[in-house]
C-alpha cells in the first residue's frame, strides 16, 4: 500500500458537534483532544512520516471570546499532550499577535521530544496571508518559492483530510497543499474514528501522483 | 438560489477519455471545446459573473510534443471561440516563456466583446510558482496579497469544478481559491453534461460561505 509521507489534518466540525449535543458552541473543543492522539497513534503505526494539524487561524480569532479562548485553550493542551510523545514538534503562527499564546512560545522552533521520529507541525494562529505575505522580503532572482515562506519548515502535504464535511481549504498551507490529494469526511472531529483515517488511506492509495506533469 | 461569483472550471479527464476510446491520448483535447461553449452559456443563464478555465500549465508542458501541440492548439481554438462571445477575455499565464502561444498575446490584457459582460479568465502556461513569485517584488510594507501576484486581475474564486475525479487543486490559482468550495465530477471533461453543472451548483448553495471566520 502506498502510504502518504505528510498528511494534513482539517479537524473541523467542533461546534456544529456540540450545537448538536446541545451544548454551547465553545464545548466542541476540548473534545477534540482525545481523537487527536489516537491519529497521531496511528500515524506512527502506519508509518506516516509528517502530520499537521490545523489549530486555529487568524480568521477564527475574530469569533466571539469565549470560542476563541477555548479553541486556544485545547491548542495549548493538544501541543503539550503531543511532547509527552516521540514527536519533532514544531508550531507554527504569528507569535509576534496577542492572540499566540504565550504557553507555546518554546515550540515555534522545532524540537524533538522523545524518539523525535515523526515530524508533526501544528498551526497556532497561522494565517494563509502572513505566511505568502513573507514572500516579499524574499530574494526576488531565486524562484524557490518554500524557502521564503514562514512555514518553511513545512514540507508538500501529499494527502488532506478534512472533518465535517466541507470542502475546502480555508486558508490550509495554501503553498504545501498545491498537490495535495483531499479527503473528505462528513462526519465532525469530535466523532473521529479510527475508520475514518483507514478509508482516507484506501482512497488514497488508488490515486496516482503526477505533481501536475 | 445563492448562486457563485466566480467559477472555476479545471477541465481533466481528457487523456483518459482518449485511451477509454481506443485513441491516442492527444486526441483528447480538441474535443473538449464544445463542452467549453455550452459551459459558458449556461454560467450566462444563471448569471455567473466571472469564469476561469484551466488551459494548461507550465507543469503541462513537460509532457511528450504531441499532447502539448493538442491542447496548445485546443486552447488558442477555445479562446478564439469565446471572443465570438460577450466576454470580458484575459488570458493569464507565462508569456515570456516560448511555451506560451503567440496567438494568444493579443489576449495577455483584458478586452471587452461583445457586449463583454461576463469576466473570462483562461489560464494558459500559467504556474502557480510564477504567480506567486511575484511577490517577492512586492511593497512588504503593504500586506494586501492579491494586488502583488500576476494573475491580480483574477478575482476571489467561489467554486471550483473539476471533471475527471481527481480531487485536488493541481495548482490552479492557489491565492483565489483559499476559501473555494471544491466540487468534483467523476466523469471525465469531454463526456460532460449540463447536469454536471446544475449538480454542483445545487450542491454549492447548500454550503455555508464563512471566508475562513
């Protein structure tokens, strides 16, 4: 089975979930945090060599605070849950705005924690614009393009899986993902289930590569 | 009915059609013309305010001379036709390269006929690095994106259309389609039917438009 190198997770669906629940909308959140260790778990199983995880964006900060501060709130616990794992972690955002929190400043330079084998990057306040806007500053007479963007560090994205439903990037790596095969999964993150990830490896797997050639 | 803006159309499947037929793959590309037209009148009738094709790109013109003669020639034709229409016609891609068709120049700004109401866009050795290196001779003290890139005269795009079951963006327009909605035909691009269209637009005004908020 040919199996990914990078995969990029979209978990959305949160509050949809707990509006569902009958909760408030910020409830959806925290959820979330279980269903991203056990990917992770199956990442290293299979053998998945990078993952992203999308946190939250510079558009969702403008959501009401009580959402924003819950959203930050379970970044901040996904980040640190991950470094109790073997990971080469790195977050990846506009630290320089209020609205990074402070908590995850020591991870916005990559880090290996245990083994360290398995990169996974996870985008904290990242905005699609701030990351394409550094560009400017690059060195017009060299073409590469990664080299000059802020997530440098982040390699092309050969598979994207999305969480409840949509699709669309929203503002996801618009750089790494220009290849990138999508997934789509109807139901929300917070009902992740392991089944999900091996029906996204499946479909993927009878897709072929051309790297637009 | 809400209807799209903008709509992207990345015509794919032509190879496939071809060999599905017993024909040589570059005998595929000719034949996606006509569907072309018919597309265009129906985005007239419901009142589409701009449309993109994907032509071909500078990934494209790697591939062996004959298909690159085929749909080098199936886009000068396309073009050509659509200027028989009431268009607002701009061909946007690499024109300094000998890959792009000199036929075509006379398209490289945009010109009304007709009665030019209906924004064209038709991408034609266009490259996603080429597009967005352009930035890099950008004013980095202003952040607006869009004005910086070559194709800045190719609107936000609301929904892409991709024929041939393949679901990923290939490097169509990366800065215009962060917030796209991505609608996918199995079938490939020269057995299109106006149902494709209709189907997608359905599906595109049950979506929510949140631009990422």
């Amino acid at each position: 089975m040919r199996i990914p190198n990078h995969i990029g997770i979209i978990p959305d669906g949160n509050r949809r979930w707990a509006v569902g629940k009958g909760l408030s909308k910020e409830k959806g959140y925290e959820i979330g945090l279980d269903p991203g260790l056990v990917l992770f778990k199956l990442c290293q199983q299979v053998g998945i060599k990078e993952i992203t995880y999308y946190g939250f964006t510079t558009d969702n900060t403008k959501r009401p605070t009580e959402q924003r501060k819950a959203f930050t709130d379970a970044c901040i616990n996904a980040v640190k849950m991950l470094s109790k794992e073997d990971a080469s972690l790195l977050v990846v955002g506009n630290k320089d705005s209020p609205m990074f929190p402070k908590e995850l400043l020591p991870f916005t330079s990559r880090k290996a924690f245990g083994n360290g084998r398995m990169r996974v990057n996870f985008l904290v306040n990242y905005g699609w614009e701030w990351d394409l806007n550094h560009l400017k500053v690059g060195d017009p007479t060299k073409k590469n393009i990664i080299n000059y963007i802020k997530s440098y560090d982040v390699s092309r994205v050969d598979l994207i899986i999305r969480w409840g439903g949509r699709r669309r990037l929203s503002g996801f790596l618009p750089v790494q993902s220009i290849y990138a095969d999508f997934y789509v999964v109807d139901d929300y993150w917070p009902d992740f289930e392991p089944e999900h990830f091996f029906q996204a490896l499946r479909w993927y797997n009878e897709q072929d590569i051309t790297l637009g050639g």
